[in-house]
C-alpha cells in the first residue's frame, strides 16, 4: 500500500465526502488552513448545495466531523471542519 501524506489524504477524504452529497461536485472546494494545534479543513460548496453538506439540523455535518475525528485520533492531530458558502460572483461568472 502506497502511504499519501498525512494531510493529502484528510483533505481528500472531505473533499470526496462533500462532493458524493452535493449536486454541483465541480464546484466543491476544500482548502485547509494550518495552525500551530490545528487543521482547519473548509469546505466551500455552489450556494444551492450548502443545505445538503450542513444537512437537518446539521446532521450530515455533524456526521463528516465525526469521521473527521476518528481519522484525527489516528494522526495524532487535530482538525475542525468549517463549511463555507462559495461566493455568489464566482458562478455568476463576474
């Protein structure tokens, strides 16, 4: 088996999390931003998709940072999920 770099594949795995969910998959992007204690993986998703990511009651995001979490424990570092709107003038194409 192949090893990936330990933050390669946390942000893949969010990332092919967030885009079998929505229905725009081209426009999730997933960006992660360091601290010193942290990872900060964000999603960005199409404005019509951020229901279906965040799901009821954020049950879908809730879900994702679980796994999150669990793959965390294993890296010994830890990561906070953001969901964030894209920009509306990013599509409108402005």
């Amino acid at each position: 088996m192949l090893e990936q770099p330990k933050g390669a594949s946390v942000k893949e795995l969010v990332e092919n999390i967030a885009k079998a969910l929505v229905d725009f998959p081209e426009a999730v992007r997933v960006t992660s931003v360091e601290g010193s204690q942290v990872k900060v993986p964000e999603i960005r998703t199409h404005p019509s998709d951020l229901g279906k990511v965040i799901g009821k009651e954020g049950r879908t995001a809730k879900a994702i940072r679980t796994i999150l979490s669990a793959g965390s424990m294993k890296l010994k570092k830890r990561y906070t999920l953001e969901i964030l709107e894209e920009e509306k003038a990013a599509h409108s194409g402005r």
